[in-house]
C-alpha cells in the first residue's frame, strides 16, 4: 500500500495583499485630489454667478487705452441689505443714500511693481456738470458713471474695471478669513466709528476692521491716516484670502469666495480672469517689492471751500504720478 506524498504547495502564488492595499490608498488619494480640484473650480463658478454686476462707465468721450489695468476701488457706506441688528452691530447708522468713503486706483502693469494710489475721499476736484466739490459727491451726485468720468478727468487715466464693496460685505470678508492682525503705533478710541483699540498688533474681527478703517477722529491729519490705514488693511485681507492656507482648507475657501462674492459689485465688462488679476495685484501691494502704495501727493489738506474743508493735490508732482501710470511706469514709484 502506497503511501501519499504531501503535497508541496510552495509553487501557489498567494494574494497579492500588499498590492491590493496600495491600490486602494491611490484610489482614496486620487478621489481626495478629484474632490479637492472640483471644489478649487466650483466654488468659484458658484461665486461668480453671485457677484453683482453694474453698468459703471460713463457714455461719451474718455480717456484713450494705456498699457497695464487700472481699476477703480471704491469703499460705498451703502446701507443696503443691512439688519437694524447689522447696523447696531457696525456701528453704520442708518443714514440714507450712499456714498464713498474709500476710493483708490490700482494700477497693474505689464512688468513692474503694482501700485495702488488713494485718492482722499475730500479732494476739491471739478465733477462734470456740478462744478467744484469734494470727489466723493460725485459717487452721491451720479453714481459709478460719474465718479469714473471725475476720476477719469482729473487724472488723465481711463479706468479699466469697477470694483465696488460696501459696509457689510467688508466685514463678512474679514470674518471670512479669520480676522486680520494689525499693529497700532497707539491706541484708538472713536466713538463714531464703533471701536476702542489698544496700541500694539492684535487680531481684528470684521467688526473692529471697519471701525479701523473707517475712523478719522483719532488723527491730526484725519482722512490722510485713514486712507493709509485702509490700502494697509486691503492689502492684508488680499494677502490672507489668497495664502495657501484658504486654498488648503475648503471650508474657509467657500467662506472667503462667497463671502467676497456677495460683497462686490463690479462693472459688467470684467470677466474672472480680470478678477482674479485685481485680488492678485491687491496681495502684491501688501508688502515687498511686487507693490507700492501711496497717496496722491497733497499741497493743502485743510482748503477752505465753499463745501467745507477740503484736500488740494499737488498738481504738478499729482500729473507727475498720473503721467508715469499712463506709460506703465511704476518701478520708480515711492510709497507714501
């Protein structure tokens, strides 16, 4: 009787474990990044359909086009869309009307520095049809239409795009973003605009933002601080909307693209690709040698006129500056 040999199974291939688990950690990796890259596009397309949109540019003869994109900013203290509890909680009041109380140009050139220039909201400028006023009556007298035209008279520059936020919509960006740190060379107590801020950095709400941008009772030279502060705290939300830690956490990306979606208004001609170009040309001007900010330069910031005190611009250094924007010329540019 013969007995049966045992049976060498050494030659049977045994599943591939490993294999099959690694396969799976790619696929899992490969979904991660599929989900990641259709929230990257979507989210945007989302906030897109979200923005306001406004006819802004005045009809007639205007400036001719130069290299590099301008666009106007504009701060409106437009109520609009705001709770009584929003008010309260803003400090707005309840004010009727609109009007700016910021009012910058960004200038985005074909190689170079990125600048951005405030021009104070008090400048005695010529508006079209109402003589000689503060420029910020010209946003009150005829909207977007005739702040371009004024703007675009007095500084020779035609304006590509319209940029437009308001009151509410600033600080829910701010917000969005988890607050912004400043740092205060003193303290700053204004009653008027909602804040009582010690000196040294510290880390601002939406709420506390505006009041900071907004004050100009806390400096002998009022609206020329104030406009300082703003281009610094615009740079700075720019700067942290746009960092890799907003892209890297899809959370705070939808809070910061809906957010900034449905503060803005912008002109009908500007596409997304134009508006990612004016959020990348505010991060460049918020620190190193991509950006520089300055103010118009100034002669008089206390003109007595007939529509109150006033800011007189420097005329021959103001068309100096206007004249270097109009030939893309910003490497020469010095903040102030």
């Amino acid at each position: 009787m013969s007995h049966s040999q045992p049976i060498d199974r050494s030659y049977v291939s045994r599943p591939p474990v490993r294999k099959k688990r690694r396969n799976w950690v790619v696929r899992i990796i490969g979904l991660i990044v599929l989900l990641f890259l259709l929230v990257l596009i979507s989210v945007p397309l989302y906030a897109w359909g979200r923005i306001s949109k406004v006819d802004a540019f005045p009809s007639g003869q205007r400036p001719a086009d130069t290299p590099g994109t301008t666009y106007l900013l504009v701060g409106s203290d437009s109520r609009a869309g705001l709770s009584a509890a929003d008010k309260k909680k803003l400090g707005t009041g309840s004010a009727a009307g609109q009007r700016t109380d910021t009012i910058m140009m960004l200038h985005v050139p074909q190689s170079g520095p990125t600048a951005l220039i405030s021009l104070p909201r008090d400048s005695y400028v010529p508006i079209p049809g109402h003589g000689k006023n503060k420029l910020n009556a010209a946003f009150a007298f005829g909207g977007q239409k005739l702040l371009i035209q004024t703007v675009e008279d007095v500084t020779g520059l035609r304006v590509d795009h319209y940029v437009e936020i308001g009151f509410g919509g600033f600080a829910s960006v701010i917000d969005s973003v988890g607050g912004v740190q400043m740092c205060l060379p003193k303290a700053m107590k204004d009653p008027q605009a909602h804040i009582n801020l010690p000196k040294g950095c510290q880390q601002l709400d939406g709420t506390k933002a505006l009041g900071y941008v907004r004050s100009r009772h806390t400096d002998a030279t009022g609206d020329l601080a104030r406009v300082q502060r703003q281009r610094e705290m615009v740079g700075a939300v720019a700067k942290k909307a746009l960092s890799p830690a907003t892209f890297l956490n899809p959370v705070r990306y939808y809070k910061v693209g809906t957010a900034g979606a449905d503060a803005l208004t912008i002109d009908t001609t500007m596409n997304p690709l134009d508006l990612f170009k004016f959020a990348r040309g505010m991060q460049a001007v918020s620190g190193g040698s991509n950006g520089v900010t300055l103010t118009v330069p100034i002669s008089n910031s206390n003109l007595s006129t007939p529509a109150g005190s006033a800011v007189k611009w420097d005329t021959t250094k103001a068309k100096a500056l206007f004249q270097a924007l109009k030939e893309d010329k910003t490497t020469g540019l010095k903040a102030s």
